[in-house]
C-alpha cells in the first residue's frame, strides 16, 4: 500500500537554518504513518514537497532534496513551486532529476458565459478569444495533462485541434484553458435561428471525414479496439456467453489502423475558430476504424432519445427532429446517400453505438434509476438483435 505524505516548505531554506529544516522534514516523514513496518519499507511511501509558501532555496538546501531522493527516488515530488524557486530548480538541473511543478495560477469564472457541458466538465468563455474548461473529476490533473499530449499529437500529425496552454485553479476544482479566436462549437451555430442547417452540418461532416483519412503511421495511441473490448470486459455480468464471446470475436478481428478516432466527434467538441473547424476535447484519442467514431455519434444523435426524448434538449439544446436529420446526414455526407451497403454499415454502427451506451450507462450513477434499468434492457435487445447481422465491424 502506498502512502502518502504531504509536507509543506515555507520562508526560506539557506546555509543559515538547513540543518534544522532537514530535521524538521526528516520528522514529519516520519510522523502520521500506521506502524513502525510501514516506515521500514520505503518503496511504500510517496513523499511530496508543498512549495506554495517556499520564497527560496541555496544549494545548502538543495543538498537536503538530493537527500531525500537518495533515500526515497521517484517516490518524491515537488509540487505548487513559485515561478522564483523553479528557475532555481530549473537553472541547476533538479527540473530533470525530481518531479517539479510550478503552481498554478488561480482564476474567477463568476459571471463567464458557459459554452458547453459535457461529462467530465464544464467550459467556460473566459473573454473573447480565451475558453477554460473546469473539470468535475478527483483526477482532473492527469486526465489534464492527457489530453495536453494528445492535442499536441494531433496537432503535429496535421489535426486542427486546440492545444491547452495553461492548467489552473478554479476554486477547489481544476481547468485547462484554451486560446480560441472567435469561436463557436458548431452545436452552438445549429442552433441559431438564420441557421444553414444542411450547409453546417455537411461542413461538421467533411471535417469528420478529413480527420479520418489521416494516416497516423506509428504514433503510439491506444487502440481503439481495445477500448471496447475493455467495454464488453466491464459489462460481461450483462451480457449471454453468447454475446460476450461474439463480441470479442468481432473486435478482435478488426485489422489494427493507424487512423485518428477521436471517441466523441458530436458537435460540441468540433470548433469554429476563424472560419476553419478544430477538435477539442482530446483526452479520448485512439487510433482505429472509423466505426469507433461513428458509433458514439449514433448513441449522441439517436439513442440517448430512444428512452427519454428530451434528453436532446437538455443536453444538446436542440430537438429530435434535428438530432435525427444530423444522423441522417451524417451517413449521407460520409457514404452517400446511394451507397449499396448502407443499411448494413447503419447496423455495424448501431452495435458498436449500444455497446459503448451500455457502458456509459453500467459505469455511472446511471444505472441504478428507473431510466438507466429501461436503457440497460433496450441496449441489450439492440445488442442481441444485431449480433444475429453483423457478421464483421469491417466497412
């Protein structure tokens, strides 16, 4: 079991009181830990310095860090350091050796405009060119810095994507702010009323299209395959031997592909920034067949109104009606509107959409209400209905 210390720096830590201060740090490791077995096995322990209220450091103490990490390794990290003590740290090499980080500016979202909710968060308009999306998840620091690699990824591979150049405080929660010049989600710009409803979302649907036929050669991303077989894993008490074994099956069949998925392609998370469209939220990045981007569309746009019709209201701000005529064009604008197997590719889709759904709905709170029971049920029926079509996920 790993245990956790937190210690607090503050003032100053200079030739003229490092000897008490490494005593001082020394006791209080020491302090708090369950039994004299537990303060024996160093490998047990994490040891992270607070340095919020650290004005400075010398290299006396300095000396006292190196210490510290002779004794305990990567279990030791610096945290909440002012701009002043990581130059120090910087400028003499420990950035490479500890675990440093800088603190993190604060920031006021009180009276800011909400632009989009999603499930991890919120995003806000901070002004005009600047969004900050505030996450509502205990894990919200590494779930942020996950997403910062994936867009600089993306980016680099030749993906519009806006890439977060500031992690900050907001209250006791955490965000991730973005620089988008004159920007709407395109969710935002279907629901205007002088709105182009078919010319946006032919334009929403090209984009989806151009992200899709980018070959990402060997760039490590997860496999999107892999995703759900973890999916068919999680809801296996579900699911019949039967089903379990045939979902496997067809996963594991799917050739590898080094295409992007981004895992939530639905309007909200598509841009328009200057003219040009760009993806944000980026934490979900795979690489894989376009069924794994599509399939969550059609949970988005068709199954979350199966059960609850104004759930497209609620969440999206728009009615059934244009939700079923954005599906609708979706699978007209990607295959066309001719294509032969069309019907069969809906049905590869719809599998792939109930399975993430039940997961959605098996993972959450959701599944002990009335409503989560109802879409549990259906899902499955959907599941066992089109298992006896699909034959392969392959378009």
């Amino acid at each position: 079991m790993i245990m956790k210390k937190t210690i607090k720096l503050c003032g100053r830590i200079d030739s003229n009181n490092a000897a008490q201060k490494e005593s001082e740090i020394l006791e209080e490791i020491e302090a708090g830990y369950d039994s004299p077995d537990d303060t024996d096995d160093t490998s047990q322990k994490e040891i992270v310095l607070d340095a919020e209220k650290l004005e400075y450091i010398s290299s006396a103490g300095l000396r006292i860090l190196m210490k510290l990490r002779k004794t305990y390794g990567d279990s030791f990290s610096i945290i909440n350091t002012s701009p002043e003590v990581y130059e120090i740290f910087e400028t003499t090499g420990f950035t490479q050796l500890f675990d440093v980080k800088k603190r993190l500016r604060s920031i006021d979202i009180d009276g800011c405009e909400v632009i989009g909710r999603g499930f991890y968060g919120t995003v806000y308009r901070i002004d005009i060119d600047t969004i900050v999306k505030v996450y509502n998840t205990p894990d919200a620091v590494s779930m942020i810095e996950n997403e910062q690699k994936m867009a600089k990824l993306a980016f680099l591979n030749g993906i519009p994507t806006a890439i977060s150049y500031d992690t900050v405080k907001v209250g006791d929660s955490y965000g991730s702010v973005f620089e988008l010049l004159r920007s709407e989600t395109f969710n935002d710009l279907i629901k205007k009323d002088d709105c182009d409803l078919e010319k946006v979302t032919t334009e929403y649907v090209e984009f989806l299209k151009q992200v899709h036929s980018i070959d990402l050669g060997d760039v490590d991303l997860p496999r999107a395959k892999d995703i759900y077989l973890n999916y068919v894993e999680f809801d296996r008490p579900y699911l019949t031997g039967e089903q379990y074994d045939r979902l496997r099956e067809l996963l594991t069949a799917l050739p590898d592909e080094n295409h992007l998925v981004h895992g939530d392609f639905q309007m909200k998370n598509v841009m328009l920034s200057d003219g040009e469209p760009m993806l944000i939220d980026m934490d979900t990045l795979s690489a894989g067949a376009p069924v794994f981007d599509l399939g969550p569309l059609y949970a988005t746009y068709r199954l979350f109104g199966e059960d609850e019709p104004e759930n497209s209201m609620n969440f999206l701000g728009i009615s059934e009606e244009t939700t079923a005529f954005i599906w609708d064009k979706i699978m007209d604008v990607y295959f066309g509107a001719d294509h032969p197997a069309l019907e069969e590719i809906t049905d590869k889709i719809k599998l792939v959409a109930n399975l993430r759904f039940l997961y959605v709905v098996t993972a959450t709170e959701l599944k002990d209400s009335e409503l989560g029971q109802t879409r549990i049920r259906h899902a499955l029926e959907h599941i066992d209905e089109l298992l006896s079509k699909v034959s392969t996920l392959e378009f």
